[in-house]
C-alpha cells in the first residue's frame, strides 16, 4: 500500500515536472509563430513598401503553399491533428519522437502563411511525443508511458487554450459508446488529479514565461455580465437550429476538400499551391477569414457593432470555408479557433438582425456549433471558458447539449 502511494506521489510530482516543460515548449513555439506572423504580415510589406496589396498576399501564400508542399513530400503529411493525437496515445500507449522537429516546422509553415488554423495540432503532438520520450529514457512500461504522453496532452493543451479544464473533460469524456480505454496506472477519480497537477505546472510555466518578457497573449474574453431573461433566451432555439446548420456547412466543406485531395491525391505540391492561392483571395477580399482567430476574437468582441450582419455572415462563412479548404489540401493545423472566431460572427450577426443581446447569442451559437461537430457537451463547455466567463454557463451549456444529442446522418459519421 505504502509503495502504491509512494509511486502515485511521486507520478504527481513527474506530471508537474512535465507540465511545466510543457508550458515552456509551448510558450517558446508560440512566441516563434507571433514573431513569424507579425514579421511576414506587418513588418515586411513595410520594408518592401508594398502595402497590403494583393500581388503580396498572393506571393506570400504561394511561396507557403510551396515549402509546405515540398516539406510535405519530404516527410509525408504533418501535424496530426489533436484527435489523432489523443487517440493513438490511447490505443497503443504511445506516440512517435524521432521527428519532433519536423513536425514543428510542419506545423509553423501554414500558421505563418496566413491559413486559417489554430496551433493546437502540432503541439500537442510535440508535447506527446517528448512525454513518451521521456518515459521510455525513464524504462516505464507501455501503460505509464501512456499515462505520461496523456499529462503531457493535458498539460498541452492547458496551455494552448488558457483552460485548465478543457483538457481533462477532453481525454476522460469518451468518444463515442464504443470507445475503450487502456488499463491505466492509476483509476480514473486519481488520473484527473495528476492531470491537475500537469496543467498546474503548464499555467505557472506560461504565465511565469509571459510575465516575464511582457508577452502574454491569449484569446478575447467576454465581459462577466451579459443580458438574460426571456427576451434572450426566447431566441435559443433559432440559435441552436442555426448554428447546427452551420456545423453541417463545416462538414460539407471538409468532405468537398477531402474528395478535392483524394482525386488529386498523388499531387500533393499542386494542392499546397491551390491552398495558398485560396489563402491569398480569401485573405484579400475577405481580411476577417485569415489567420486562427485567437487575436482577432478580441477585437470582435470590443467592436462587433461596427459591422454589418451580412458582413459577418459572409466573414463566418468564408473562414469555414478557408479553414477546411488548407486542412483538405495539405496545409495542416488546427480548426478550434478559427469555429470558436467563426461562431461568435454568426452570433453576433444574429443580434443585429434581432436586437437582442450580442454577448448572449455568441455563446449560444459558438456552443452549439462546436459541441455538434464534437459530440462532446463537456469538453465543449470547458474551452469555451478560455473567453466566457462562468456567468455564461447555463446558456453554453444548454446548447453544448442540446446540440450534441441532436443525431447526425450516417453520411457525416466520422
């Protein structure tokens, strides 16, 4: 019994250990992509004296499309997504490390040329991929190096998002009915506290590391007090209804783009190229559709009353559109930032139209839109509260719920 403890104890103090690393790797990744951003889009066309004119949006995007291309023939086609991630290191208790540094180059190419993609996919499987390093260098057994390589997923995307609970809800919420899980090191109710002590570690290294150098970063954050009672919540429904319409239009668009690269599958260098010239159109016709969204949501927030409802609308879908289009084509990274940014358009397009509260109908519709592409209400409600506060919780999470138990046709099962 004692040796059990001792062994849970000092795990805790590992997942610490690894959290705070984690949050340094992230910090040190995150603070590259800023400086490569802030250079290509805003220091450069300065220097060039160019200015935002399309002739430079359209040789920056093809010039990306074209190093990812060539990166992508090298190496094969990187980052994995999160889920993929996650899901590997649950079915076989690992995740490769040898190509840790490919995979960041993979993974900063697309986020620099201005694709619509949030960073999350690369590092997680960076993280992972150091945990189960870690382990094996340590001569743990298959179940702790999953249970390491998992602390460093949470810890991850702890990080990534600035919600400590997004990736605890994330990894114990299941799939689906059919999912198992690995024998694990220790149950369930103590895997959640050594998670807890992972992302600890993972805040206190970020924060510490922004504090520091002044560069804290991190996505918009609603204001606490937003209107309720039935003149908002009389709209709930139309909400909810329209931002499930608008997570199938986020389906359609992912299977067009996969058909696109499937049909085109043994050209992966044209594909990349394509991205980067529908990057460059978007991005110039369409300004709000560039980029994850993470910095941009702040500005909406303060702002949103300035535009006009079909201005939004049309931003919200072009970005959606954008987003599958890089994925589909080779341009790999993320899509939670850029559905959380699309969504909060569409919420607020809805309250010009209607009237109603803006603050109210954008949690509504980001929640509904992301929990039924999901499917999980939980994890849903826990990263939303990355820019919601916890006055928002009964409204996100009815919809979180009522979203998800709405079924999907058999034609977007993933």
């Amino acid at each position: 019994m004692k040796g059990n403890i001792g062994k849970y104890i000092s795990f805790c103090v590992l997942a610490l250990l690894l959290g705070l690393g984690a949050g340094a790797a992230v910090w040190g990744i995150l603070r590259v992509m800023d400086l490569g951003i802030d250079f290509v889009w805003e220091e450069l066309p300065g220097l060039l004296g160019c200015g935002r004119k399309f002739a430079y949006y359209l040789a920056v995007c093809v010039i990306g499309g074209v190093l990812i291309g060539l990166w992508r023939k090298k190496f094969g086609p990187l980052p994995d997504d999160m889920e993929h991630v996650l899901g590997r290191v649950k079915k076989t208790g690992s995740y490769p490390y040898d190509r840790l540094h490919i995979i960041i180059v993979a993974a900063l190419l697309p986020l620099i040329a201005g694709g619509a993609l949030g960073p999350e996919a690369g590092l997680s499987g960076v993280i992972a991929g150091l945990c189960c390093m870690i382990g094996d260098n340590l001569k743990y057994k298959a179940d702790r190096v999953a249970a390491l390589a998992e602390t460093g997923f949470i810890a991850a995307v702890t990080v990534i998002f600035g919600a400590p609970f997004f990736g605890i809800a994330h990894s114990l919420e299941p799939d689906d009915r059919s999912e198992t899980y690995r024998q694990r090191l220790v149950s369930k109710k103590h895997r959640i506290i050594v998670y807890c002590f992972s992302a600890a570690g993972a805040m206190t290294a970020f924060k510490g590391l922004g504090a520091l150098t002044g560069q804290t970063g991190g996505i918009g954050r609603f204001a606490f007090e937003h209107a309720v009672g039935i003149d908002q919540w009389k709209w709930a429904v139309p909400l909810i209804a329209i931002g499930i319409l608008f997570a199938l239009y986020y389906k359609l668009m992912a299977q067009l783009f996969a058909r696109i690269a499937k049909k085109f599958e043994k050209h992966d260098m044209l594909l990349c190229v394509a991205a980067g010239v529908i990057v460059a159109v978007s991005g110039y016709l369409v300004p709000l559709s560039m980029f994850s969204g993470e910095k941009q949501l702040g500005d909406m927030i303060a702002g949103w009353q300035g535009y006009t409802a079909a201005a939004l609308v049309l931003s919200a879908f072009v970005k959606i559109f954008l987003v599958n289009a890089c994925i589909g084509l080779g341009w790999r990274g993320g899509s939670i930032f850029p559905m959380i940014f699309s969504g909060a358009m569409m919420g607020y397009a809805f309250a010009l139209i209607t009237g109603m509260d803006g603050a109210f109908a954008a949690a509504v519709m980001i929640a509904s839109f992301y929990s039924y592409i999901l499917r999980k209400p939980v994890a849903v409600i826990a990263i939303l509260f990355l820019c919601l506060p916890v006055s928002y919780i009964l409204p996100t999470g009815v919809a979180a719920f009522v979203a998800a138990k709405v079924p999907a046709r058999s034609s977007e099962q993933e």
